[in-house]
C-alpha cells in the first residue's frame, strides 16, 4: 500500500468519528477490552481532533460511538489560555485502589452537553493502565483534578451507561 493510499486510508477513519450524544445506542453498550493497541491509533489522532474542538479535559472511546475501553485524558491544564491541550491516551484503565477521601466538584459531559451536577468523587486513586505505545503502567497515583477525570471516563469506557 502506497503512502498516499495510508493517509486517505487514515483521513477517512479521523472523518467518521464524531461525537455522539444523550440517546445514542453507543453510550448504552458494554465495551470490550482492546486486544491491540495500534489498531486504535487512528481513532486516538480523532479523538485528541474532537477533545480539543470542544476544550475538553477528556473523551472516552463511547462517546464516538466506539464501544472499546479507552480514553484520552488531559495531562495538564496550560498556564497560558492560548496554549494547547496535551492528552494521554489511557488503555484498558483500571482503578486498583481509591482513597476513602472524597471531594464533591462540579462534572459535566460532552455528550450531555448542558447537563452539569455536583458529583463526589474518591480525591486520590491508584491506576493501572497501558499507554498507546503498548507500555503498562500500573500503581501510577492521581490526585485532585486527575483523579476525577480517570475516575469519569473510567466509566464512561468500561460501563453500560443505563439511562443515556
């Protein structure tokens, strides 16, 4: 396959992703684990497109309709508000441990947009995860914002969401 065939190939895949929204099927589907990291790279290059479109601090794999346990998540809030976001793709997280500390914060979603509400939330956890350069990551601590957003989007991949 010739290199420009690739990034039509990779162009089309960034295309047909968008985010999904409140009474879509996807975010009612249980998503499966992935098995290998480099078939989502492509999705990844999409979804950092779509988070940084809508200034999100993160963005499960569900919610473009892709029913797969992944997520991008910001890796630090930019001290000058021109700079751009940087993420972390995070792969088939798991939280092995949450502290019994727990701080109630604001939340909102990008695909229930207008809806926001306090939620509690553990203020420290212990993570395990693979990075999208196949390394496994595991006792990685978070805390404070970190900690909430691996704790949202660690459900929002991983589970059904019932009421959406």
């Amino acid at each position: 396959m010739g290199k420009q065939s690739r990034n039509k190939k990779k162009q089309r895949a960034i295309a047909m992703h968008r985010l999904v929204y409140l009474g879509n099927s996807a975010l009612r589907k249980m998503s499966v684990p992935v098995k290998d990291v480099k078939e989502i790279v492509p999705i990844v290059k999409s979804m950092k497109s779509i988070v940084r479109e809508y200034q999100g601090l993160g963005l499960a794999a569900p919610q473009i309709g892709v029913n797969q346990r992944f997520f991008l998540m910001i890796e630090q809030v930019p001290g000058d508000e021109d700079a751009e976001f940087t993420y972390e793709a995070v792969i088939n997280p798991v939280i092995t441990s949450a502290s019994s500390t727990v701080t109630k914060d604001f939340e909102g979603c990008l695909s229930f947009p207008g809806y926001q509400g306090i939620v509690p939330r553990a203020s420290e956890i212990q993570v395990a995860y693979t990075t999208l350069d196949g390394r496994k990551v595991e006792n990685r601590t978070l805390t404070d914002l970190h900690a909430r957003v691996f704790q949202v989007l660690t459900v929002l991949s991983a589970f059904q969401l019932h009421n959406a």
